[in-house]
C-alpha cells in the first residue's frame, strides 16, 4: 500500500509543476505577442511625444504633446481631450526641459498678467466707533 502512495503523490507534483511550467509560458507567450503587435509598438512611436505634463486637479492636466515636429498644449479631463494652442516654435526642448519663457507664454495664452512677486496692498483699516 505504501508504494502506491508514493507513486500517487509523486505523479500530482510532476502533474502541478507541468501546469505552472505551462501557465508561465503562456504568459511570457501573450507578453511577446502584445509588445510586437498591440501596445508595445504604440508606446515606441517617434513621430508622438509627451513633452510635459502638469496636473490640474485629481483629473485633469495640461499636456504639450509634438507630433509631427510641432508641439501642442492640449486640455485633458477625464471625458475629453481639447486642444488650447498650436506653438509656433518649440517651447519645450528634446530633453525633457522647459524653456525659460514658457510660463510667459502661457499666461499670454490665457489672456492673464503674470503675478508680480510684491505683496498685494493692504485694505484699510476700519476706524473703531
């Protein structure tokens, strides 16, 4: 009686490391096949970047994007995606880094004055009665 237990228990472990052997396989295999023709390819695209990024609130956020050469600052929320502005020129370099007049450039856009950095005046003081 004990040998054929033994053979028993033995033939489920072979049987349970051929299954895992088996699930990992297919994983590795679905991994391959989604990086060569699904996603993988979509997130390697030089001809589309995401120059910037600069979150708004829990769901919105500015992005530049350049596509095609030329930069665009696009408004995303969580229904949709609208452009705000086409640049003329880069205002955000290849590396990663922002020019330095881009924050002008983008109050002029809004149609707002940058903020001075000089306290604002103080109100009056009410006369006590």
């Amino acid at each position: 009686m004990g040998e054929t237990g033994t053979t028993n228990a033995a033939s489920q472990l072979l049987n349970v490391a051929f299954s895992l052997l088996l699930i990992i396989g297919l994983i590795l295999a679905l991994a391959w096949l989604l990086r060569r023709f699904g996603q993988g390819n979509f997130l390697n695209q030089q001809s589309m970047k995401i120059m910037a990024s600069m979150p708004l609130g829990t769901r919105e956020r500015l992005l530049v994007v350049e596509v095609g050469g030329q930069q665009i600052l696009l408004g995303v929320t969580s229904h949709q995606i609208n452009t705000l502005h086409v640049f003329d020129e880069p205002v955000v370099d290849a590396s990663g880094g922002t020019s330095t007049d881009f924050k002008k450039r983008l109050m002029a856009l809004m149609n707002r004055a940058p903020a001075s950095d000089t306290p604002a005046p103080e109100t009056q003081k009410q006369k006590p009665q």
